[in-house]
C-alpha cells in the first residue's frame, strides 16, 4: 500500500498519530457513521482507538471504545472489554443490585413523610422559639425603663427587685420548655439519621469491596507475556489504587487484545467522536494523547517489552543561545524559544531559569510568571528575592499588560470580545485544564481578530487574569472561541508547534518607576 511501517510503537501520550492509524481512524469513523442505531448515543461524545497490528506477515487494524456502548462492553467490529463488568454471569451485577438496593433504602427514608414532618416540625419549632424568647426580651427591655421611671418616683425597692428575678426566671422556663419541645422531635430524627448512616456505611463498604474486586479481575498483559491486575499496578502510585472506570479506556482494551491473540502492536491512536463535554475541551475527530490518570500506570506496565517511541518533550534542544530582551540591575526579560521548560520540571531536559542562572551566576534568579513549555516569547525573571516579590505583586494586582499572538484554527466570527471561563485542574488527566463554574478559578481573556485566512484566524489575546493553560482553553472550549490553537497537542491538534506568542509585556518598574515595555516579534 506505498506506507512504510512505524519503526517503534507510538508513545501513547502524544497525539501526533502514524498515518497507518489515520487510516485506520478513518475506516473505523465510516463505520460508525453507518450504524443509525448508535447515533444520538456517539453524538454526545465518545473516545473512540484504534491498534495497527501484524501478524502472520498481514497488516491490519483493532478497534475498541471506551467505556460502554448501547448499554454493553461487548459489539462486533470491536474488541472486547478486559473484564466485562456487565456478563450477566459475573459478581458485578448482583452485587450492583444490593448496592441499588441500599441507595433506594436511603431515598426511601429521606423522602418518608414521617421524616418530612419530623424536619419541618424542628424548623417550626426552632423559628417560634426565637420569636418567643426575642418577644420576651423585648418585654423584659421595656420593663427595665418602665421600673427605672418608678425607681425615680420612690416605689419600694424590694417589688422592683422580685418583678426583674420573675421576669430572668420566666425567660429561662420559656428557653427550657422549647428546648425540651427541639430535643424531643431531634430524639425522633436522630433514629432515622442512624438509619440512613447506618445504610451509607454499609453502601461505602459494599462499593469498596466491589471495586477491589472489578480492579483484581482487570489482569492486564504486557508485550512480555507478563501479568498483574490493576490493584498490583497502582500499588506503587501515589494515589495507591485506581480511579473509578480504570481499565475501560480504549488503549488498554486494545493491546490487551492484541497480547492474548498473538499480534504485534505497531502503532495506536485515540480520537474523539461527537459533542465535547461540558467541562473537558473534545473536539469531533481530534486525536488525543490518553489520559493519565487511569492510563499511564497501565500502559507504562503493557508497554515493557515494546520498542516505543522515546517522550519527544524530552528530546528537544537545550537553546544554549538565548535572546535577552531586556537587562537591567534587577530585572532581565529573554525571548523564550517554544519547546523549552519555564522552570525544571520531571524533564530531564535544561529549563530556562536554570540556564539564565549560569549566565547570572551572582544574582538569584527567579521566574516572575510562566510560559507553557510550548509557547514562545517574552519571560520575565528577577535577579533578587525582593524584585521578585515586587513584580509578582504588580501580576496579582493585575498591573502588568501582557499581549499574546495566536493562530487559530478555525474561523472566529466576531471581530473583538471577552472570554470568561472558570478554569480547574482536571484531576484525571494532568495537565489538561477543564471549565468548572462550580470549582473553576476566574479567568478573563480579551481578544481581537487580526487576520482571517485559509481556515485559520490570526488573533490578538490580551489576558487579565494567568490561569494555567488559560488562552489554550479560551480559545478550544465551545463556551469560548470554539478553535483550538493550531499545534495545541493538548486541545487541539498537533503541528510543527504550539501557534502561541507571548509578543509583549508593559509594567512600572517597581524600582525606577519607568514604564517598561518589552516586546519580540511573532516568529510564525
């Protein structure tokens, strides 16, 4: 077919995919477009992989989606799941039920009238307390004028005196009697809270022991022949055992498949069908690398034994010649070369601020923001502690203009606007960011369409605020500007490099009390 083979297995954790997988990617999309049946299922969103894999001399491809489809693990054209935790054979289904069961028990005693009248009976009684005692409050106030006035008119003393200690005695009965009414319809309550905990610890203990067991029956193979299940691979992570939902990822079910019937694995991809959802950024038919979360641990332990693609982060250059932009006796400002760490990270490879410290070896070098290590331009850095807490200052203040380039890819329609997306750290999948109005951080982006161009638009970006991944998610999420930036591995698609340019970056010098503009020209 004129295509050369992959020299070594993809690294799963990049979504640059072979053209053998494009290929494959591209009968596997025909064929779901064909089935009617799955249509308004795979339209709200699906991850769907596929595996080119040799055996016996033949080429050809493996298909495989994650999770479950049409209510089911197991479909012709696709392999199946590693454990189907819906055989009607297995443990899974019974143990649901009890577990259903238990929930419906909870739901049931929640929602009984008994309790529903029990809750509203503290609150009612709770709230004419108040206004009982706060009632005669007010009474014994005006009393104590009324007997002040009486003092001044010679009424003996010792009846002014018993009238105060009745009225302290009364106020105390009235707060003891509802107290006893409060703690009586609590003693009734309190029995049908016990209830419900008493139900919820035995669902917690029931779901526990019910996922220990999925994940000890999810008995994953490598390209060794070898085997452990997902409780023995997670046991040296730091989160000890595995996400819900771990091991129904497509990857995983692909190579597994591959193993126990004799193919070698040759290159894999995974890319998304449908609608995005609401908080993760999908795209309809982008690759994506997989997650990290569920999927690195599995596929670091499935993949010993292939030859694999090393990390390409890991193998960009060290960009010894670094352009100065700006210098001065307490700050220096570089052009960042794209592909380049801000600041050491688990790369092995040189960042920016540990090479800025060789050249200013007197000085304490600090980074005041961050650049992703794929975007390029201007990087701020302090020589000393104290200009460095200056210019985070002026950043949290907001009192620092930043100005990023950026081609998108896609057509934005409106000429200027503001985007305003919370932004949260998705748990399952580091790095990814995620929209969250309920958890998100405030981020504000204002942008501006410089140019509109085969496909693609030129924009402006003019940030407020500096969430992580920030411009990437405003510009990719359907809620912002619905078009990824052209080479975002992350969010959109990948290309030469990450189209994104921090061209300029104005401030008061703290020290100088000069305006300061730094800039460098867009390079794409």
């Amino acid at each position: 077919m004129g295509v050369e083979l992959p020299r070594q297995f993809t690294f799963p954790f990049c979504n640059e995919p072979h053209v053998l997988s494009i290929m494959a990617a591209k009968r596997l999309r025909s064929y779901l477009d064909s089935r009617e049946d799955w249509r308004d299922e795979l339209q709200q969103g699906k991850m769907m992989g596929v595996l080119v894999a040799e055996m016996n001399g033949e080429i050809g491809f493996l298909a495989a989606f994650s999770g479950n489809l049409a209510h089911g693990n197991n479909h012709e054209y696709f392999v199946p799941a590693v454990y189907d935790l819906l055989s009607r054979d297995g443990f899974f289904p019974p143990e649901e039920a009890q577990i259903s069961e238990i929930n419906a028990k909870i739901k049931e005693e929640e929602n009984s009238a008994h309790r529903q009248s029990l809750i509203s009976q503290l609150s009612e009684a709770t709230d004419r307390s108040k206004s009982e005692i706060d009632a005669y409050r007010l009474l014994m106030q005006n009393s104590k004028i009324d007997r002040d006035k009486r003092r001044q008119e010679g009424v003996d003393e010792a009846s002014l005196i018993a009238e105060s200690q009745f009225q302290k005695a009364e106020l105390k009965r009235i707060r003891t009697r509802w107290q006893q009414v409060i703690d009586d319809i609590k003693t009734s309550l309190a029995a049908s809270d016990k209830k419900i905990a008493d139900w919820k610890a035995e669902r917690k203990q029931r779901s526990q022991a019910l996922q220990l067991r999925i994940f000890r029956n999810f008995v994953m193979l490598n390209a060794r022949g070898e085997s452990r299940d997902l409780c023995e691979i997670f046991s040296t992570t730091p989160q000890g055992v595995p996400p819900a939902g771990t091991g129904e990822c497509a990857a995983p079910k692909l190579l597994q498949y591959a193993y126990s019937h004799g193919y070698k694995p040759l290159a894999m991809a995974e890319f998304w069908v449908g609608q995005s959802p609401k908080e993760e950024i999908r795209h309809d038919g982008h690759f994506y690398p997989s997650c990290k979360a569920k999927c690195e641990p599995i596929l670091n332990w499935m993949l010993q034994g292939l030859d694999v693609e090393p990390n390409p982060l890991e193998n960009l250059s060290q960009h010894a010649d670094i352009e100065v932009l700006y210098d001065d006796e307490w700050i220096v400002a570089v052009n960042k070369p794209e592909g380049m760490l801000s600041v050491p990270g688990k790369l092995s490879t040189m960042s920016l601020q540990e090479l800025m410290q060789q050249h200013y070896p007197q000085c304490n070098i600090e980074v005041v923001h961050r650049l992703d290590m794929a975007t390029s331009g201007v990087l701020l850095f302090a020589k000393t502690s104290e200009m460095h807490k200056a210019l985070q200052a002026l950043f949290e203040s907001r009192q620092v203009a930043k100005q990023y380039v950026a081609l998108l890819d896609g057509i934005v329609e409106s000429q200027r606007g503001i985007i305003d997306l919370p932004i949260i750290l998705n748990p399952d999948d580091r790095p990814r960011q995620m929209v969250s109005y309920t958890h998100g951080k405030q981020a504000i982006t204002h942008y501006e369409v410089v140019e509109r161009k085969d496909g693609k638009t030129r924009v402006n970006f003019y940030p407020v605020t500096g969430r992580t991944h920030q411009l990437r998610v405003h510009a990719s999420h359907p809620d912002g500007l619905n078009a990824p930036i052209v080479g975002d591995t992350l969010y959109g698609t990948h290309a030469s490099r990450l189209y994104l340019h921090a061209q300029s970056i104005e401030f008061i010098h703290p020290i100088t009390s000069a305006k300061v503009k730094i800039t460098t020209p867009c390079p794409f």
